[in-house]
C-alpha cells in the first residue's frame, strides 16, 4: 500500500508517472541523478550524523576474527557443498517476488538492484541458471553473508539490521518417492548438526538441542521419513513462507536458559517456478552465524 504523503508530495498523475509509465532505463537515469544531486548538497558533518543514528550504515556487535572463525567452521561443516561468494547485491524484486514478504522489508538499491537480505533467493537463481544449461545435475551450494533486512528486529543481544548467516542450498530434479528431498532435507540437517559439534569444539556452548520437523497435511508422509532420518519430533507446518511444505528447526538452548532457534530450513517451490518444471526441488537452510559470536561463545 502507497503511504498517502508519498503522493501529496508529487501528486497522483507524476507518481503514476514515475512508479508504472517511466521506461526502467530513464527511471533508473532520473535516480540517479536525484542520488547524485543530493550527495552533492550534503555537508560532511550531515554525512557523520547519519553516521551516528543510522542502523543500517552502523558496524557489527561482533569481533571480525570472530566472524572469519565462525565462517571458516561452518564452511567445513559443509563437506561437499559448493562455497560460492555472492554478490551484495541482486536483481531487484528477488526476495518480495520469491517469498512472502514486502518489498520495503529490503533495502532497495538504484540501477535495478536490492541489498541481498537472504542469500537463499539469490542461490535459487543460481540454481536456475546453472539447471538451464545442465537440468539433470544435482547443485548443493553454501555461502556466508552480511544481510539487511529493514523490518524492526528484537531488542536483545545479537540482533541487528544487518547482520551475517550462513546458508546451505541445493536444488535437484525430484527422484522416485521423493528420494531427492528426502535425502537432501537430511543432508542439510546433518550439516547444521555437524557445524554445531564443531563449533563447540572450538569454545562454543549449545546446551540441549531439540528438533523439530513440521509439515502440512499432503507433506506428512515425505516429513515422517525426514524426521524418522534424523530424529526430528513432527509437527504441524502452518507457515506459508515454506511453499514447498516442509520445514525444520533446530533448537539450542542460549546460556540465560532460553530456548533458540538458531538453524532452519526447508523446501520451497522456488525453483521449480523459475525453471517452469515442477519436478525441481528446492531446499534451503540458514542458521544465525552472527548470533553464534554474540551469544554462544564461552
């Protein structure tokens, strides 16, 4: 929904103008300019107040060695996954147009891009793109990244506008009895699994761990073997963000007795949408490599 003083600012006919009529390549011009023409009429002293108040724009409540420590256990966790480096940006619209959420909720960019606030869309183009050219080949991807995302985020230790996760994503033509989800969904919760063994050999504390696989009624039977697989507890998926009808949590237990979700995942029917081919699955998990430094480090 428009915000009403968006309008009054230009009135209804140049809105219309700008958001729906103007060609992409002369809209992207004009912001362009408009960017250009208000950074030359900023004063440095404007630039370091936004410094300052700017949640966006302000460093990370991590130590960066920490950070590359963190990265380079769960990158060898992912045994047989691709590491791929994403650009910080991408193609505007593929988060809001993927998933089920707004478009204000990133942070859009000029020249037709937005700042990636979940690498997990970006390797589903990937995904795409590389089954065009090879439609049989089973992709298994992994990758770190700084996101932003522009909604208000929690007020505890950890959590920020911007922040880094750490990705597993795989997409794959569906075998017999579902065997590609299957043995993926398992792939990746053993992973998550493995980096968080890992993780705790080099100074860093889960306590108790508890997982939960949840699916929708036409899933039940595909998330049974999944959590008979990995001795995940069923349940009932009523999310819509997993188009795809299955997904998993993995549970740790914070210092302070809390319960975390810290990794997550699941199958989404992303792939198969941009490929056009409904039997292409794809799977995609994260966990909050950021919190891990904040909040679990002995």
């Amino acid at each position: 929904m428009t915000r009403s003083w968006v309008i009054d600012a230009i009135g209804n006919e140049s809105f219309a103008q700008l958001a729906e009529n103007l060609p992409g390549s002369e809209l992207q011009s004009l912001l362009l300019e408009v960017m250009r023409r208000r950074a030359a009429g900023r004063a440095l002293a404007d630039v370091l107040a936004q410094y300052r108040r700017d949640r966006f724009v302000r460093p990370a409540a991590v130590d960066q060695r920490v950070t590359v420590e963190i990265d380079g256990h769960l990158l060898a966790a992912a045994e047989g996954f691709d590491a791929i480096e994403l650009s910080p940006v991408a193609p505007l619209g593929t988060c809001s147009r993927m998933g089920l959420t707004d478009q204000n909720r990133t942070l859009s960019a000029l020249r037709g891009t937005e700042v990636v606030s979940d690498p997990t869309n970006v390797l589903a183009l990937e995904c795409a793109e590389r089954m065009r050219a090879a439609p049989d080949t089973d992709l298994h991807f992994a990758t770190s990244q700084r996101v932003i995302r522009a909604q208000p985020v929690p007020d505890k230790p950890g959590y920020a506008a911007h922040f880094r996760i750490f990705v597993l994503a795989s997409g794959g033509r569906e075998r017999k009895d579902h065997a590609f989800a299957v043995d993926t969904l398992v792939r990746h919760i053993a992973t998550m699994q493995r980096a968080l063994d890992r993780l705790e050999l080099h100074g860093y504390r889960f306590g108790a761990r508890r997982l939960d696989i949840l699916a929708t009624p036409e899933r039940a039977a595909v998330a049974d073997r999944v959590a008979a697989a990995t001795n995940g507890t069923r349940k009932l998926l009523e999310h819509p963000y997993y188009s795809g009808g299955i997904r998993y949590m993995l549970w740790v237990t914070a210092p302070n007795g809390d319960e975390v979700p810290l990794a997550d995942g699941g199958l989404f029917d992303w792939l198969a949408t941009l490929t056009s081919n409904q039997r292409n699955v794809y799977v995609a998990s994260g966990i909050g490599a950021q919190l891990v430094g904040v909040a679990f480090r002995a």
